[in-house]
C-alpha cells in the first residue's frame, strides 16, 4: 500500500462509498419480504442481513475477477476513469433510491464504467464478448429463471398445505423465510460484494500496485465486506416498501418460496463468475410468487416503472460517467470538479429524501402520509381472478356468506354491518 498516490486513495474511497450506496440500495433484495409478512421486526431484518453479507464478501472472489479483468481492457486504462465510472454509479443509486425504485447497483457500476472507458479511450476499451455474456444475457435470463422458479414453488408450497391449519402453516414458513432470508443476504455478499473488491483491484492494477490478473488482496475483501454490511444495516427503507408492498401483497408461504428461488439463482450466478442484478433477481422472484398463488395480483404499474429503471440504468449511468470522464480528463481541477459535483448531487437527494421521510418505523405502511389508494387491476389480475374461486371452507368464503346473511336479515333501507367483510388487493 505505500505505492498507493493521493488519486487512487480517492478512488478507492469512492468505491467503498458505492459499496455503501450498494448495501443499503440492495437491503430489500433479502428482506422486504420477511418484513413485509411480519416474519421478523424491520431492525432484526437489516442487522441480520449486514451480519451474513460481511460473510459472504469471503466465500467467493469469481465475480471480482471478471470485473477486475473481463469488462475492460487494462492496458492504457487510467485510474480516472474508474473514478469517473464510480460517480455515474454513485448518483444513479441514490436517484433511484430516492423514487424507491429496487433499480441495479450492479449495472450502475458497470455502466458507469463503461461510459467513462468509451469516453477516455474508446470503444475499443470494451471487451464486447464478456459484456453480452457476463451481463447482459444474465439480465435478462436470471429475472425470468428466479421468476418462473418462485411461481412453481408458491404453488407446490400451497398444494402441500392444502389440507392443514393455514396460521400453523403461516406460522411454519415465516420460520423458513428467516433462513431463505439469511440465504439471499449471504448470495449477495458473494455477489455484490466482490463488485466493488473487482473495481478496486482495477485500479491497484491501473496504479502500478498490483500485476494484472492479480487476486483482491485481503485488505480489500475485508474493507469492501465492511462497507456492504454498514450499508446494508442502514436500510434502504424505500425500497424494501416498494418490494414488500408495492409490487404483490405476498403470504409467507410465497415469501419463503420468493427468496429460496432468488437465493438459489445467485448462489449459482457467483459460483460461476456471472456478475447478474441480485435486485432483478429478487425482484422476478417475488413478481413470480405473487402469480403463483390463486388469486394474487402483481401491480404491474409499479412493475413497469421498474422495467423503465433497468433499462435506463447502463445507459444512464454511462451517461454520467462518460462526462465525470469529460471533466477528469481536464487534469487536477477536473478531478476537484468532479468529486465536488458528486459531493453536491449527493446532498441534494438526501435533502429531498428527508421531505418524505421513511424508516424503520413506517416502512410497512403501504402510504407515507397519505391513505393507501387501491390500484385497479389490470387485465391480467382480473382474468385470472375470474377463474379462480376462492377455496371451499376458506375465511374469504365464509367472510363473504355472513355478509350476504348479514344483508339478508337487516331491515329494509338500512345498510348491513360489514365488521367481517375482507380486505380486498
């Protein structure tokens, strides 16, 4: 580390700082489930999820080494531009985190760096081939697999509890959510992790520090596990609203059946080298158990605007980082304007964050300061709630006959009591 010049502690210090953005960003990929279904408190959620990525930042060093060595070309890359790469990342995290949109930190950074390659050098700097088949094809492959997965397991989980008492079955998979939890946070320290390990071995190597090919040092793995789990334990209460309520109302059984297909997709990914979204993944999978069960209902509008976000993210995160680039090129003071613009863009999102507040203590609610509206339901949903009626003996069945009873026996012109009527999605 004595090798190490006043630049590349900047660069490496905006990489943790990403890596920061990135656990608090990605805190609902593990737990906006079990939140949501009441599996465990908010604060327990997020402490354990830091706790099991710190861990996971140790199991695997693959993805670190296909960002390191596979994106882009080392040869003539220089340090500003993973700096460059950084700041798109860093300001697309906290646009999306801000709207509450479970947008990917993964394809941020690399967007990012991207961008500011194309800018510095080229689009010869990039390695086309490891692009379309490390992250691109993985983006699209992992959310559907992760989603199709969820929906068969959500309706095995239903089928083999048909004939048991539905709270002590309830009860029994909020159990399993706990351990599917502590899976989907252990598979993103494996992942995520190792993406900001991959970028500052990149720049060790763009210093002169390290050879080319070379491992992440240990230093390294235990500063980039360290960022993701303070970031993580923060929260990115957004988003885990957004995740746990504003795409599908999810039971525990579909919760447990969300993140053990989500867990199982990244697990994999990483064994292999494959840098994939954990935010499409987990978010394919709760899409996936929401359609799984008789009569759910997915909210496509929030779905889309999650669809738009991903597709702007390497886009628009390469936008950033080709003009961060634009400026660092323009020596010393383009550096200072660069961190100096992040700096500023950075407080005026939290600025505007702190106008509508949520954290720990609202995060369940479906509004913050408004009462919650219903969303219509779209063609989809209503097609598959005509055919599927409710199960013989169920509450909503036996809610629905002492409502009807209820209006039968009340005088006529005046309404029926309705104190069992049930909630509807």
């Amino acid at each position: 580390m004595e090798h190490i010049t006043l630049l590349l502690g900047i660069v490496i210090v905006t990489a943790l700082v990403f890596d920061f953005t990135n656990g608090f960003h990605d805190t609902a990929n593990a737990m906006a489930t079990t939140i949501s279904t009441g599996a465990l408190k908010p604060k327990t959620a997020v402490a354990m999820s830091a706790v099991l990525n710190l861990v996971g930042a140790f199991l695997s060093v693959e993805v670190a080494k296909t960002i390191s060595g596979g994106i882009v070309n080392e040869d003539g890359l220089k340090t500003e531009v993973i700096f460059a790469a950084l700041v798109g990342a860093i300001l697309w995290n906290l646009l999306t985190w801000l709207v509450g949109l479970p947008s990917s930190s993964s394809h941020a950074l690399f967007g990012g760096l991207i961008g500011a390659a194309v800018m510095s050098m080229g689009w010869s700097s990039i390695n086309g081939g490891t692009v379309v088949t490390k992250i691109l094809i993985p983006a699209i492959a992992a959310p559907l697999v992760a989603g199709i997965a969820a929906t068969l397991a959500t309706r095995l989980t239903y089928r083999i509890g048909r004939n048991t008492d539905t709270k002590a079955t309830a009860k029994g998979y909020r159990t399993g959510q706990i351990a599917s939890a502590g899976l989907v946070s252990l598979a993103h320290g494996t992942n995520d992790a190792q993406k900001t390990m991959g970028i500052i071995t990149l720049a060790l190597i763009t210093g002169g520090v390290l050879n080319p090919g070379a491992n992440p040092p240990m230093w390294v793995i235990v500063s980039a596990g360290v960022a993701i789990a303070l970031g993580t334990y923060l929260g990115g209460w957004r988003i885990i609203r957004t995740m746990g309520k504003g795409l599908t109302d999810l039971a525990p059984q579909q919760g447990f059946a969300a993140q053990t297909s989500a867990a199982t997709a990244i697990l994999a990914s990483s064994h292999i080298g494959f840098s994939l979204s954990t935010t499409q993944v987990c978010s394919g999978a709760v899409m996936g158990a929401g359609l799984g069960r008789k009569g759910g209902v997915v909210r496509w509008s929030t779905a889309t605007r999650m669809f738009v976000a991903w597709g702007l993210t390497l886009p628009a995160a390469g936008l950033v980082g080709a003009g961060a680039e634009f400026l660092t090129k323009q020596g010393p003071w383009g550096v200072g304007a660069t961190a100096a613009l992040l700096v500023i863009g950075s407080a005026v999102i939290w600025t505007l964050s702190r106008r509508n507040a949520v954290d720990h203590t609202n995060v369940a609610d479906d509004e913050i300061g408004a009462a919650p509206a219903a969303e219509p339901a779209g063609v989809v949903t209503t097609a598959m709630a005509a055919v599927t009626p409710p199960p013989t003996g169920s509450a909503v069945a036996s809610a629905d006959v002492d409502f009807v009873k209820a209006t039968i026996a009340a005088p006529t012109g005046t309404p029926a009591a309705d104190p069992a009527r049930p909630a509807t999605v």
